[in-house]
C-alpha cells in the first residue's frame, strides 16, 4: 500500500508493503520541437550558429555544428533547468577561489551567454569595421574564438575565456547528445565516429573483436528509417 | 511547530546500500523499522527503463539521479591558509540522492580489501619501520580483521551475485583469479563476465611482463541469478551506461535489484521519502539518542522517536549530521584532539591512454565493471623499501563505455575545436582505449571535515567544509603506478601512449571517483576514533554510524564491498550482541 503522506503536501512518501508502483509512471525526456529560438534574441541565435559552425566546421563526411542542430540545443538548455542554474548552490557570499575551488559566479549559464553574447557583438563591431561576429569571414571569427580561448580578445563586460569554455561544452554536448535534445540531427555525430547509440544489448558482440559494429545509430526517438513514409 | 510522531524500535537515516541491509536484518529480528530518505523513491520501470536509461546527457552531464547541491552541499579549499567556498555544482564527487543511493548509479566494481589493509599502521610499521611513514600521517588500524569480516563480503557479494574468479580460496591459490587477494571462504557466486576486445589484449601483455591478470570483479551479472532473498537479477547486456546511470535491465546489483523486492514485504518496514533528517536528537544527558527530527517536503518539522538509531546516509553527510547534532568530538587539526571529521580520506586514480592504427575496439561495448586488472602493485602487494612511498593500487583495462559527449578523445596536441578537432574525433574514438589505476589515499593530520563558519544550506545550517590536498606520498605512489601501467600498455601495441599521473594540487573540479572517506572513523582507541568495531558511537551507544564514514583511510580498491560487509558484520552485532543487552558492546 502506498499513502501520500496525510497531513502534508505532495512529494514525500509512506511506502510499506508492496513497491509504489503506478502504470505510465516512467519519465522520458521531452523532445525538442523545432521552430524559432526559445531563448535567444534573432542576432543572438545568429551569432552562436556561426560560433558553433566554427567550433565544429561541415565537412563533406559530416555536417557542422549549425546543421547538427548545436545552437537549437543550447537554446533549449539556456530556456530550461540547465539556463537557471536549477539545483545548483546560488547563495552568497559569492568571492573568486581558486581554479581548485570550482566556479563561484553568481551568474547563471543564461545570463552569462546573454552578457556574453553582447560583449562580442561589441568587440566584434569596434573591431571589424562595424561587422557582427557572424557577418566576418572565417579566417576572421577563428582569430576571434582563438582570442576567447587564449584569453587575448578581452571582452567588455564578460569573461570570454570562460564563455569560451562555456560554449565549447555546450557545443559538444549537443553534438554527441541523443537528437530529441535538439542536436546531432540525424545522429549525424554518432555515425561520425561509429557509436551505435541507445542501444541496449551488445550480448552477441561483446567477444567478437576487433570487427566493426554493423548496425546504424538509433536514438530514442528510433531512426528516420522507421518512421512510415506517406499514408 | 514539530509534530511528534508514534515511537519505532529502529529509525534510519538514509535508504541506501548500508540502510536497506540494516533494514532488512533488524526487520528479520523482529524489530520495527523506519527509514527516512531525502530523495525520492525509485526504481527500474519509472526512473531508468531502457526505453531511455541510455541518456549521456540527462544523467551523466546534467546529473538526473544525483543529489542537487541547492539542497545540500560542501565547501572545500586545499589547506587551512584558504578560505573555503562552496562547492556549487558536482564535479569531483557526486553524491547520491533518492532510494539506493549511490547503489543505483555505482559502477559495481566489487572488490574486497587485503587482510594487511585492515592493519595497515601495525603491518606498514613492522616491515618498514616506523619512520618510513610521513610525520603527519595518521593512518591507523581498523579493530577489525580482514578473517573477521570475510564472512559478511561473502554475504554481500551472494547477496548480489557478484561475477569473478578466486584467486585464493581457503588459501589455496587459484589460477585466473587475483593472487594477492585474502582467502575467500568459497567461489563467486556467478562466473567472470565476458571481455571485450581491450581487457583481453591488456592481459596478454600484462603476462608477458610476469603479472598475473585476472577479471574485475563485477556486481553486473555474467548470467541470471537467485540471490538468498529470492529476487533475481538478469544478465548484463553491455549496454555501456552503468556510472552514474541506474540499469534498466536488473542486471546491475543495487538495493532495487537484491534487497527492496523482499524488504518491503517486511510488515514491521517502513519508508519515508522526500523526508530528510535535519538532526539526530539526544536526551538530557547527551549520552542517548531519542530519535531524529526530519522535514518533509512542504517544509513541516517531525520528530520520531526511536530507541535504536542507524545513521546511514552517504559519508559526507554521515559526518554532517554528526557535527550538525553535537555528537562526538569535533575534530581540531591545530591541537590534533577530537575524532568528528578526522581521517577524511579520498582516492587517487591515474590514467594512461593509448591510441592505436588497426585496432577497433568497440568502446560502447562494456559494463561498469568489466576488464582485466593486476594487483602486484596494490596495498602492501610490493616491496615499498626502494621506493619511498606507502600505498598502491590496481591497474587495469576498465573503461566503462565509450558514451561520445566524454569520450572524446584525442591525441596530445590537437586543438581542441575546429576541423582538426573534429577529424582527430572520428578517427580515434573506436581505437583509443584509457587504462586506469585506481589507487590509495591515506590520512593525514591535516587533512579533515569541520563546519564551514560561513555558508548555510537553505535551513540555515552551516554547511560542513573540507580541508584536502594530495601529500608527497600519494603523489610520487601515482608516479610509479602509472609508470607501471604505461609498460604494461605499451605492450599492448599503441601508435601512441598519454601518461597521466595525478598531479597536486587536489581540484574539485575533476572527476575521480566518489570514494570519499572518514570523518568518523572505526577503531578501538576512542580518542582517535568516533564509532568502535562494530560502528557504534562511543559517546552515543545507540547509535551507529555505517559507510566509508569509517574507513581510517582509503585502500587501493573500490569501496562499497567493504562498506556493506561492514553493514552486516554491524548487523550481526547489532542483532546478536546490542538487541540482548543494549549498551556499549566494547568498554573503555
């Protein structure tokens, strides 16, 4: 038998006697729908499709990271728990530790991408003659990343090194992530490197070595070959 | 205001590994249990079936199963000159959180400890010398002997049908198992799991050099298995998302998977979740506790009374809630006095990653606890004369999947974005392997947990702070095991090796394990330890304090068989020593 707590308000649990066991109770995760950015501003979104086109360039094997769907991603994960910082420890005093102690600003990852995302637009404008980040050629935003990275392009108002590692992250979270996240579109990264994806059961493969796995990707979605083609 | 609840025979704090062992035991006693957990229930068709169990990102990078540092966390800084700040998202360590704990996203790895580590300040001084040792570090004897608790890690490990192969049964040595281990009283439950392509090559050149290679002991299952209460595990699929992920295919032990099934059928067993327990409560005296008081999760304070209480929630919070009640001396580095938060201890893991032109392995391809180690240079297994270091651990080829977010790997040099990185990607992620050693860390004076002066959890208590840093011992031990493991590797025929040694100073913000250890530890001289043989508090004799909360200090070997061993030799006492004559079962 299973008793929400009489008294109180849901969430805590009497269990006793059997397993609290109730039909649909299972939790997967919600797909990402495509459409307009979620969180970003429009100069925003084109910025981060351009850094992440960068971060990871199309090839002719593999598409980049703006058509694996990498800036969908982030923007979907700016606009949920991961954007708010939910869960994590936000109290104050917020002091800088040392690189032991871990990240102590008092910011959250969508505010630091929107403080960010300014501060490059600007760097970008007063560097290149007036140009955004996405509108410079590539040779061009590859000197501004590398300036993020070594900490050499000093952004006014944000912590580009930072932002820099941030997005690098994001970005290849988004890449290797199941689709319904939004990213690896197609399971274009998996197939990219040869992981079979949410499989389940290797049993038949485990002492078969040194061949190659045979099988495509799938997600939890399945793959486009499942889905019915016309009526 | 707090309401007070009907009083139970026993109350425990956390519904883990060591809560639900206590459990069921004290329930088979006849006693009347309640456990309280702060997290939620969970189980496999709810939380992780394989419909979705396999997601990188939910679980392992946005860490779904574990603890939310906004309901509680630490603060850490290397030595005492520092001013500690918080810990504000997991990186280093990753506590548990709901029912199982870390029993639910653990990797498995089942391994006991060796008889010397049991004494290890006796066996260490007596071969070496008692100079040999660092002045300041403070390991020390368990007061409890590896023959004694060998028949509680068999126990555990039928309980969960562990899969191996003894090296030592009964003493006689057994070909294909681990040499150096301490007698087992009879086989593994279940056979060794089957090897992928990596373990296999490993172990060859790991005989070539004269080792004697043997399976890791695994708690995901070769075959089917009955455990002793009934409830039956699957065979492991190899799926590949066994850390920090609960398995959706009963195949990994877990207190879901061996012991809930059958404890909840207990009609004297009650479970409270979403419930978290805020203090232990003493009487006047402060020499008997009277029960916990706890908060649900509409914020409403309730005491239950108990005449028994089992604290056995993760280590770091076992110490917390020791601290946080008044229980035990607080331990003060600078007079060397006090027991609470002395001892706290941790692990020191090392890589080396090998990059290979024509071979494949299918890293997907794995479990948790898969692969091939050695142990000649674990404990006290070498001579450590030459050398100038004490401790040593198990090395092996152990990589537990090849999940693509983090297993990126690339050869030294790349970038780390752009068209290079991507190409560097693709071409090394099915033949690059990371080897592993998983190694000691021992205790040292300055090395403790205590409360932070500043920062408070969203109830206003102090959060309790860490002081750690790796000493020179740990890190010239990591040197020569890692230098070790990379002859071994090189064996195995790379285009390329990467040795990774740790290297000081300690960083939170990098993922080792979540062995963290002591800070109450187990012993028999009450001033330099807070529970006695049997876990039970010196100051509060009905209380004990399960965990890695008593290890003195850490071995070269993975924690939770020795954790829950310790759990059902405290349960033994418990039930046969404590129930018959309640008081202190070791006088002073």
């Amino acid at each position: 038998m299973t008793l929400v707590f009489s008294t109180t308000s849901a969430g805590a649990l009497v269990v006793k006697g059997s397993l609290p066991w109730t039909p649909n109770a299972g939790d997967p995760p919600t797909a990402v729908l495509p459409g307009p950015w979620v969180y970003f501003i429009p100069e925003e979104g084109a910025a981060i499709e351009a850094l992440v086109d960068r971060l990871i360039p199309p090839d002719p094997q593999t598409p980049g990271g703006k058509d694996a769907g990498c800036a969908v991603f982030i923007d979907r994960q700016l606009a949920g728990s991961y954007g708010s910082a939910e869960g994590l420890y936000m109290r104050g005093p917020f002091a800088n530790g040392t690189p032991q102690q871990g990240d102590q600003s008092p910011l959250t990852p969508a505010v630091r991408y929107r403080q960010a995302l300014a501060a490059l637009d600007k760097y970008c404008r007063a560097t290149f003659a007036g140009k955004s980040f996405a509108q410079l050629p590539d040779d061009q935003k590859d000197k501004v990343i590398s300036g993020l990275e070594e900490g050499s392009a000093t952004l006014d108002g944000a912590d580009g090194k930072m932002f820099f590692a941030q997005l690098l992250t994001n970005t290849r979270e988004g890449f290797f992530a199941d689709p319904v996240y939004g990213g690896n579109r197609d399971m274009v990264a998996w197939k990219m490197i040869g992981f079979p994806g949410a499989r389940y059961d290797y049993r038949d493969w485990v002492d078969r070595h040194n061949e190659r796995y045979p099988l495509p990707p799938v997600g939890f979605a399945g793959r486009p070959g499942w889905v019915r083609q016309g009526p | 205001m707090t309401r007070k609840l009907p009083a139970t025979d026993v109350v425990i704090i956390g519904l883990g590994w060591t809560g639900s062992i206590l459990a069921h035991e004290l329930t088979g006693a006849g006693l009347n249990v309640v456990a309280i957990e702060r997290g939620p229930w969970r189980d496999t068709a709810t939380d992780f079936p394989p419909a979705f169990a396999q997601d990188e990102l939910r679980y392992h990078i946005r860490h779904d199963l574990f603890l939310r540092p906004a309901q509680q966390t630490m603060t850490f800084r290397n030595n005492v000159n520092q001013t500690a700040l918080p810990i504000r998202a997991w990186q280093g360590f990753m506590p548990g959180n709901g029912v199982g704990g870390g029993g639910l996203h653990w990797n498995a790895q089942t391994w006991r400890f060796n008889p010397t580590d049991f004494q290890l300040k006796t066996h260490l001084t007596q071969r070496y010398g008692s100079k040999f040792l660092p002045e300041n570090m403070t390991i020390q004897d368990w007061g409890v002997t590896y023959d004694e608790i060998e028949p509680y890690y068999d126990k555990f490990e039928y309980l969960c049908g562990t899969s191996g192969k003894a090296g030592n049964l009964n003493g006689q040595k057994q070909a294909g198992g681990n040499p150096f281990e301490g007698p087992r009283s009879r086989e593994y439950p279940t056979p060794p799991q089957r090897q992928p392509y990596a373990a296999v090559l490993f172990a060859q050149a790991a005989k070539e050099l004269g080792y004697f290679p043997f399976p890791q002991p695994s708690g995901n299952l070769s075959q089917a298995y009955t455990n002793p209460l009934g409830v039956t595990l699957g065979a492991c699929t190899f799926c590949g998302f066994c850390e920090w992920f609960g398995c959706g295919n009963y195949s990994k032990a877990s207190p879901q998977t061996t012991i809930l099934p059958a404890l909840i059928r207990q009609p004297n067993f009650e479970a409270r979740t979403n419930c978290e327990v805020v203090r232990i409560n003493l009487d006047k005296s402060g020499k008997r506790a009277t029960g916990v008081t706890y908060i649900d999760t509409s914020d409403q304070e309730w005491e239950q009374p108990a005449d028994l209480v089992l604290l056995c929630a993760f280590q770091l919070f076992n110490v917390q809630l020791l601290l946080t009640s008044g229980i035990g001396k607080p331990y003060n580095p600078s007079r060397n006095e006090g027991v609470i938060g002395r001892n706290y201890s941790y692990q020191v893991t090392s890589n080396v990653d090998a990059f290979f032109d024509d071979k494949n392995f299918n890293p997907f391809i794995s479990s948790g606890s898969i692969g091939m180690c050695i142990d000649e240079f674990n404990g006290d297994n070498f001579d450590h004369g030459p050398h100038g270091f004490v401790g040593g651990g198990y090395m092996g080829a152990v990589q537990t999947g090849g999940r693509p977010i983090l297993t990126t790997r690339t050869p030294p040099g790349t970038p780390a974005w752009g068209a290079q990185w991507k190409k560097a990607v693709a071409d090394n992620y099915l033949s690059s392997y990371e080897t592993m050693v998983h190694a000691s860390s021992y205790s040292y004076r300055d090395v403790y947990c205590d409360l932070d002066p500043t920062y408070t959890d969203r109830l206003g208590r102090k959060l309790m702070r860490i002081t750690f840093d790796f000493h020179e011992n740990e890190l010239k031990m990591s040197q020569y095991l890692t230098d070790r493991l990379a002859e071994v590797v090189q064996k195995m025929g790379p285009r390329q090796i990467v040795k990774l040694p740790r290297t000081g100073p300690y960083t939170s913000t990098q993922y080792q394990t979540t062995h963290t250890c002591g800070g109450a530890v187990m012993g028999t001289d009450r001033s330099i330890s807070a529970v006695n043989r049997y876990l039970q508090s010196w100051d509060v004799p009905n209380l004990f304090v399960m965990g890695a909360t008593a290890f003195p200090q850490n071995a070269g070997y993975n924690p939770t068989d020795t954790v829950c061993a310790l759990a059902y030799w405290a349960a033994d006492a418990i039930v046969n020593q404590y129930l018959k004559n309640p008081g202190p079962l070791v006088q002073t």
